[in-house]
C-alpha cells in the first residue's frame, strides 16, 4: 500500500502540472485540439517567449512524473511490489513511456521553446546516467530491470526533447520488446525462489532454466546495444543524432555512450549472479524435480506449524517455463527483441521514420539527419562499448568473483551513496514527507482538536446548553417570577421613551 501511495501522489503532482500546462496553453490559444495550438503557437508566442517556456516546463513535470524521470521518479522501483506480469506491460508500452509519446506529440510547442526543450533532454541524460549508477549496487532482481527502465527512458526523453522523434520512438518500440521479454524472464526465475527477489541469493539457475536463461540473456543483449539485438540499433541512432546536433548536444551524446557502458555492466552483473556460480539450494532442488519445499510447513495466517495432510505446504518454488504460455511468450518477446531493430538499419531499411514522417513534416529538424557513414561509426563505438560492459561483468563476476567485493570494500562510501538511491527518498522524506505528518499532527491535535471540535463544535453546544439553562430558569412556573419580568420590561420601556425624550 505504501508504494501505491507513493505512486499515485508523486503522479498526482505531476498532473498538477500537466494540467496547469494544458490550460496555459488554452488560455493563450483558445483551444486544445492539437492541430489548432499547433496553427496558433506561432503567431501567438514569440521564439522562446517566457510565457510558453513557462508553460512547456509545466507540461514536462507530468511528462516526467508519468515517465519517472528525475526528480520525480522514485516511485518506479517502489513499483516492483506489484506482480510481475503487470511490471512488463507498464514497462514495456503503457503508462512509463507515456512522457516520452506527450513530449514527441507536443513537439511544435517545444520547437517553439527550444529553452524548455533543453531542460527535457539535460533531465533526460541526468535521469540515465542516476539510474544507470543505481543498477550497479541494487540487489533486488526486479529492481535493477526497473532502473534500466528509468536509465532507456531517459534515452528516449533526451532523444525526442532534441528533436531526434524517429529515433525516440524507435527506441521506445525496441524497448518494448526486450523489456516485457526481461520481466517475463525475472517472473520465472522469482518463480523458482517462491518470490523471493533478492540477487544475494540466487546462483546456478543455468541448467535448471535453460530456457529462461537464453532469453535473459537475449533481452540482456538487446538492453545493453549488443550488435545485432535491437537495442543496439535504436539507442545507437539516439547517438548519433546527438551528436550531429553539435553543440552541448554532443555532451548528451559523450554521456550517452558512458550509459550505455554503464547498461552492459549492471544488466550482465545480474544475469551472472543468477544463473552463474554454484547451484543454491532452491536450483539443486528444483534440478532434482522437488517442486515444494520447506522444513516445516506452517499455517501463514498464525505462523503455527501444521502436521496434518491437508496444511499449508510451504513455499511454492516451481519451473514456470515448463508451462506453454510461459514459453509461448517469452518465445515471441525474444524473436521481437532479436529481430526489431531491422525496421531501422541505416540505409537499409528505414521502415519506421517513413511511418512517423508525417506527424512530424512540419519540423525545423526533420531533414538534419548525420550521414550514414556517421551512422555506422555511432553504432561501431556503441557496439563495442556494449561488448566491453559485459565482458567486464564477466570478469567481475564469473572469473574474479572476489573482485567486486574488494571494490565495494575500497569504495565503500560511493557504494552507499549508490545504494542509497543518491538519498532522494531521505531528501523527499524530510522536505515533504516529514514536515507533511507534522502538519497533519497539528491539524489533528490543534485545528481538529480545539478550533473544530472545542470552540465550533464543542462551543456551539455549550452556547445552546447555557442558553437553553437560562430559559429553563426564566420558564420556573412561579407567579412572582413572571411579575418580576413584567415590571422589568416595563421599566425598561419607560427607561428607553424617558432616554430618548429627555
């Protein structure tokens, strides 16, 4: 519930902004309809006006809450409490990648606001380059897939907020599919652990899960730009358009290729921990066909152990591949995560950037394309990059295993900053979290307490009791009393007319 929580508020902030954007907009062009603000944008704002800067930096903070883009981005790996099914379609095509499709579909407001454009790609390149570092220390297996999420995410922000559309969405689509093909792969190994997520614990699924094992490691490949896998040829594209931008452009290019290295290393340093080294105790069980397994089964609901045949049988570790959806799916996701980025080779088959070219014609930039041969170069360097990440994983963590526990001991500061997600949730927590139960404390204890209930609840009452007291007295029955009134009214009449004469 908790992440939930936190999902749905830093959301919640996001469409704050998504929606005093939309009527910023609206106010200014009088309408909503795409095409209209799209006609209206230049006449009404000048090139970078502040007024549309203003509004277009609105429009990305829920692009950036939708697509947990820094700094509103850390309810994306609390997220990973949720079934993992779930985890690859919001991961893959749905509400993630939805900053991305509202960045690329406003692009004639950007044009317009190269400024604000600026802030989505710098966003972007720092949000990859975090949660790449991030992936390098987590230790929860669903978790270090949801930084990778984070990490392609801000390839795609960067790519579309430089104008680079075709490349962005073609990189959202490759995405899509290793992706969904990485949680489906992690779904069946947590399977196997009986839920369990932690990399510290896992080893030795190789020969157990041959299956789950080729496509982790296709989907490794295509994450991490490995030639031919369809990363290699979406990302890489990014790349290079950045860099024929020019510019700081090229420094979003310089960084992106440090990312991609960064990608190679944390997406190999899991798969070798999970399926490398010796077979824990779960894989040993499992090769030997034990599909359920504990020392005793006991009762979840009162943690009592149960010694009849019909209790509770403990933890469920089980081969989820073995089953024909499983594998059917899987299956799929791995000949789209091989075979995708064929519909953008440079030079060859361009099928995408074709489609998408209409909804972009009327783009300053459509025609700024690098040459080919810069093409083929970007994706050479991206290529071997992405060979040397997972070769230096191999060497960490298959051939010289004590090697990355020696560095964590040298280093240990930066591996705490590291895995304390560079401390933006103690930083939230004690910018808004904290004072935010204060003020609930207080409005509880004082609002609540003693303005609500003492004076407007708990006065009015009382001002109807006394009141109702007095009546009470004034109602007594006697005759003397009801004299007593009659010559006070009367002697208060004549007081009044002998006031007012006099």
């Amino acid at each position: 519930s908790a992440a939930g929580i936190k999902a749905f508020v830093i959301n919640v902030a996001g469409d704050v902004g998504l929606v005093l954007g939309t009527f910023f907009i609206l106010r200014e062009t009088g309408s909503v309809d795409f095409l209209a603000t799209f006609e209206a944008v230049p006449e009404a704002f000048g090139r970078n006006d502040g007024d549309l800067v203003a509004g277009c930096i609105l429009l990305l903070v829920g692009a950036f809450a939708k697509s947990a883009q820094v700094p509103l981005h850390t309810w994306l790996p609390d997220a990973m409490e949720g079934p993992t099914p779930v985890s690859a379609l919001i991961h893959a095509a749905t509400m993630v990648t939805a900053g991305v499709y509202l960045i690329a579909r406003m692009h004639p407001l950007f044009e317009q606001a190269p400024a604000a454009a600026d802030v989505g790609a710098i966003i972007g390149c720092l949000t990859m380059l975090i949660a790449a570092s991030i992936g390098l220390v987590v230790t929860d297996l669903k978790r270090v897939i949801a930084y990778s999420t984070m990490s392609q995410i801000g390839y795609m922000v960067m790519a579309v907020s430089s104008a680079a559309y075709a490349a962005g969405l073609f990189h959202l689509m490759t995405h899509a599919f290793f992706k969904a093909l990485l949680f489906m792969a992690a779904g069946s190994v947590i399977a196997a652990m009986a839920g369990n997520q932690d990399l510290d614990r896992m080893s030795g699924f190789k020969r157990v899960m041959p299956f789950t094992f080729g496509c982790m490691v296709i989907g490794g490949l295509a994450l991490s730009g490995v030639p031919p896998f369809s990363g290699f040829f979406s990302k890489d594209e990014i790349l290079s358009l950045l860099l024929a931008r020019g510019d700081w452009h090229i420094v979003l290019g310089v960084l992106g290729y440090v990312g991609a290295l960064l990608t190679a290393i944390y997406t190999f340093r899991m798969i070798f921990r999970a399926f490398f080294g010796e077979q824990n105790a779960e894989a040993r069980e499992l090769e030997r066909g034990h599909l359920f397994h504990a020392a005793e089964p006991t009762n979840p609901a009162t943690g009592e152990v149960e010694d009849t045949d019909v209790g509770f049988p403990g933890p469920d570790h089980h081969i989820a591949e073995r089953e024909g959806t499983m594998k059917f799916a899987m299956g799929t996701l791995a000949v789209l995560a091989l075979v995708g980025g064929a519909v953008g080779v440079p030079g060859l088959t361009e099928t995408l950037e074709t489609f998408l070219e209409p909804s972009f014609a009327g783009s300053e930039y459509l025609g700024q394309q690098p040459s080919h041969a810069a093409e083929w170069v970007g994706l050479a360097v991206g290529g071997v990059l992405a060979v040397v990440g997972v070769a230096a994983a191999y060497v960490v963590y298959v051939s010289r295993p004590g090697l990355a526990g020696r560095a964590q001991e040298r280093l240990s500061g930066v591996h705490r900053f590291l895995y304390r997600r560079w401390y933006f949730d103690e930083l939230y927590h004690a910018l808004f979290v904290r004072p935010g139960a204060g003020l609930g404390r207080f409005s509880r204890s004082v609002v609540e307490t003693v303005l609500v209930q003492g004076l407007f609840v708990g006065g009015t009452s009382s001002a109807v009791r006394a009141g109702s007291s007095l009546a009470r007295a004034v109602q007594s029955g006697y005759l003397r009393g009801y004299a007593l009134l009659l010559f006070a009214g009367l002697g208060g009449l004549g007081l009044y007319f002998l006031v007012v004469a006099g």
